[in-house]
C-alpha cells in the first residue's frame, strides 16, 4: 500500500500570518525576519549542538523557510557533527567525493518530522516571547519620545490608588499623588493628563507608563493648547506654582511689545483661562507678569495683595515683605497659601511683616555682646535688635572684635527673645564667609539677611523690626 502523501503548506498562508503579526504588534517585517531566523538557529543548536553549521534562509515576501545543516564529505565519520559519510551522501540523486561540502535541507515540509513536536512547540513559544519582547520595546521607545506631551484617553479602570487609562490599546497608570485632588473618575469616560514617566517593567510585563493631572507641565501644556501666541513662542511662561485643584500662579513673558502677556492668557471675557480653570476641577489661576528684578517680581507674585516694601537678600534668596494691616490676610491667603506659592513661584523666602510692631534697643544686650563691642556696632549706627538682625552679616564681621561665631551666636540670643527661630540657610551663609575678605564697615546695602522662623507658627522672622506672619523657604522655579 502507499504511503499517504505529507501535506504541503501553503506558502501564501504564511506569507498572510507574518504580515498580520507585523501589522498588529507594530513590528517591522525586517525585525519580524531576524526574530524568526534567531528562533530557528536556537532550534537547530537545541538538535544538533552548539558546534552544528547551519544556513537559515527566511524570505517572508515568498514565505520561505528553510534550513541548511552544511557537513563535511568523508570517507569515516570521526566527527558526527559536522561530518557525513559519503556511502550515506551518496543514496541519493547528487553524487559526492570525499571533501566536498554535503548540504541537508530542512523545509516547512519536514520540519516537524526533523526536530520533533516538542522542540517545534517550544521554538514557537521562544518566537512568540521574542516578537512580545519586540513589541513591548516598541511601546516603551514610542512613549518614552511622547513624555512631557498630553494624551487623551479613557478610564479602563479605578482602583483605590491608581486610575488605569487606555490610549491607543495601551494602558496607562495615572497613581494617587499624580491625580488631582478630589477629582472623581468613572470607567469609561474620557480623560486628558499628561505622560510625566515611561519605567521598564519585568521581562513579563509591558512598561509602566506614568500619567499625571497634577504636574506643573501639565498646566503649562493646557496653557500652550488654548493659547496660541504660547504656542507661537510670543510668549513664554517663565515659572509655575501650584497646589493642584486649589490654586496656581503663572508668571508669563512676552517678546513682542504689542502683545500684553496677562491679557493674552486670560483672553476675551476671560474665555482662554476659563477653559483651563474647568479642566483642571476650578483651580484657581492667578497670571501675572514675569521681571527680572526680584523685588518687581515678589510684589506682583503676592498679587493680590499691595505690599510697601521689600527687601532682598540674594545671597539666602530670602526676602522680607512689609504688609499694612488691610493686606495682611490678603498677602498670607487661605491656611498661607498666596504666600507659599509665591515663594515657590520667585525661588525665594518670603517673611510677611506687619507694619508698625514696637523693636527692642540693642542695649538690652550689651552684657552678651560686651561693652566695647556693643559701643562699636553703635558707631556703626546700628541701634536696635530688629536693625542688627536685618544688617548685612559682612558689614557686622567688619566691625572689630566680631566673628562668624559670636555673630550667630547672637543672632540666636536675639531671635530666642523674639520668640524666633535662625533660618539655617542664613546660618550657613555666614559660617561660609570669608573674614579676612570681609569689607569695612560701611553703610547697609539693599539686600538683607532672613532671620529665622517663627516658633509658634513655624514660618520664616520678619526683619525691620516687625513681625512675622508668614513664610515659605522652599523653592520651586519651572521655567
């Protein structure tokens, strides 16, 4: 009886699969070909050893396949590997001597009969791990390109910590701390956030692509999308502060006279930032301009309070604000907030002072500083705690008989008596300095020192003599 014919496969159908696969996991045929040419060198290695010489040939446009395990003709076979016995060569059509090159060919139509079934399974499970390893890779690089721009996509699903969203059949991970607080999401509604962070995951695991509502980019991209002369680059947002869902300050720049910056980002009837507002929950958004001189940009980044005076030390990046009593809530904001985000939004410390608070006559520490010290720093026309607080630290190291130490050392006394703590940023400062480089004495330059934080409130002290309010010491310029 004669064998039943092996069934032949259809080169077209492979031809189909591979150009699907390629298609649907965004792989390139070139990277889908060498993927399956390494899956059938494995193969081979697994059948005949790591020492077997092999050609692959792979022709996806024809749907090809094929092996080649090349051997030697001889005579005797020492070396089963690599050598073929030219009796065995020689059964069939081709005629070979001894030396020449024996090519055994293993098509689509034997392969499973040449290496067996299980070797075969494994070999596809090696190839379908290799194209999902591919296609992870791809994702991660595609997205990795994308951070810092804003997405759309659609809640997948809400769990206590992370909202899960889905853009382009890829899910996303939008965690607590990136959501804007009190905002509710619901499974499948639309939703826009930025892409803040693509992290690698496991080998088993696509990457984790982070989203974020909260982040300062995140309104300064929204600001780019409704406001052209932003996107333009007519005008520049120079720093961001916000507390997401609560309030923001944008300090904005233009580069063309015409255009006033504060009125292009509000817009007509407000209509450009009112879009941003119901984007971000209501978040209240204050614009203001931007200036290059600090004292110009705190006053305007305490908006919308009047201030009366400042002064600046840019050596601590502190500040000292003095506010009327009718300015006083306005300046300080809801649980301190106006302050806070100023100060995040300059990069600067700001002590709030109230006007008119009664100082101390440095007299009352004459015995801590010494007589002759004491009468010295007098000559120098410094007469009370408030104005040897607010004194430039180098303008007191010039004075005779004073030192790094013995300067923050009363520093501390006076401040204790002021119920005041020392910012240690001005601590540091001074320790830094160099004494012998010290000028002499002169008179009190503009800048000042900041000097300390409140104990009963935990905020920044007042200079000038007045009382603290209300300070931020962290800063957080976004340009």
């Amino acid at each position: 009886m004669a064998r039943k014919a092996k069934p032949k496969f259809d080169k077209s159908i492979i031809v189909e699969a591979f150009a699907e696969m390629a298609r649907e996991r965004g792989i390139d045929r070139d990277a889908l070909q060498s993927i399956i040419k390494e899956t059938l060198s494995m193969l081979v290695r697994k059948k005949y050893g790591e020492r077997a010489e092999f050609d692959i040939v792979v022709n996806m446009d024809k749907g090809d396949i094929e092996i080649y395990r090349i051997m030697q003709v001889v005579e005797t076979v020492e070396d089963p590997v690599l050598e073929l016995a030219q009796s065995e060569a020689n059964q069939g059509v081709d005629q070979y001597d001894v030396g020449d090159e024996f090519l055994e060919e293993i098509t689509l139509d034997n392969i499973a009969e040449n290496f067996g079934r299980r070797l075969v399974n494994t070999a596809g499970q090696t190839l379908n791990q290799r194209v999902r390893d591919v296609e992870r890779d791809n994702i991660n690089n595609y997205f990795a390109d994308k951070v810092g721009e804003i997405i759309v996509g659609e809640v997948h699903h809400v769990r206590r910590s992370d909202v899960f969203v889905m853009h382009n059949n890829v899910e996303m991970r939008l965690p607590r701390e990136e959501q804007i607080p009190r905002e509710r999401y619901r499974k499948n509604e639309p939703i826009r956030a930025i892409i803040k962070e693509v992290r690698k995951q496991s080998l088993s695991g696509g990457p984790d692509i982070i989203l974020s509502r909260a982040d300062n980019m995140f309104l300064a991209k929204l600001f780019e999308i409704e406001i052209p002369e932003i996107y333009d680059r007519l005008i520049e947002i120079k720093a961001i502060a916000r507390e997401p869902g609560e309030r923001a300050k944008v300090a904005v720049q233009s580069y063309d006279e015409r255009i006033d910056p504060v009125g292009a980002c509000v817009g007509m009837k407000g209509i450009r930032i009112h879009a941003i507002v119901r984007e971000l929950s209501n978040e209240n958004i204050d614009v203001i301009n931007f200036a290059d001189d600090p004292t110009s940009f705190i006053a305007r980044a305490l908006s919308p309070a009047k201030v009366k005076n400042i002064q600046v030390s840019a050596e601590t990046r502190s500040c000292t604000v003095l506010v009327g009593d009718d300015q006083v809530s306005l300046a300080i904001g809801k649980n301190g907030q106006n302050v806070r985000l100023a100060s995040r939004l300059t990069g600067y410390s700001i002590s709030l002072v109230k006007e008119g608070i009664e100082d101390i006559e440095l007299i009352e520490f004459r015995d801590e500083l010494g007589k002759d010290l004491y009468l010295r720093i007098i000559e120098s026309e410094i007469d009370t705690a408030r104005e040897f607080l607010n004194a430039e630290p180098t303008r007191l190291l010039a004075i005779p008989g004073m030192t790094k130490e013995l300067l923050v050392e009363m520093r501390s006394v006076i401040l204790e008596e002021f119920e005041e703590r020392e910012n240690p940023d001005v601590r540091n400062y001074i320790l830094s300095l160099d004494t012998a480089a010290a000028p002499a004495t002169e008179a009190a330059s503009d800048g000042i020192s900041g000097n300390g934080e409140a104990v009963n409130n935990g905020t920044n002290a007042a200079h000038n003599g007045e009382t603290p309010l209300a300070a931020e010491a962290t800063a957080e310029v976004v340009s």
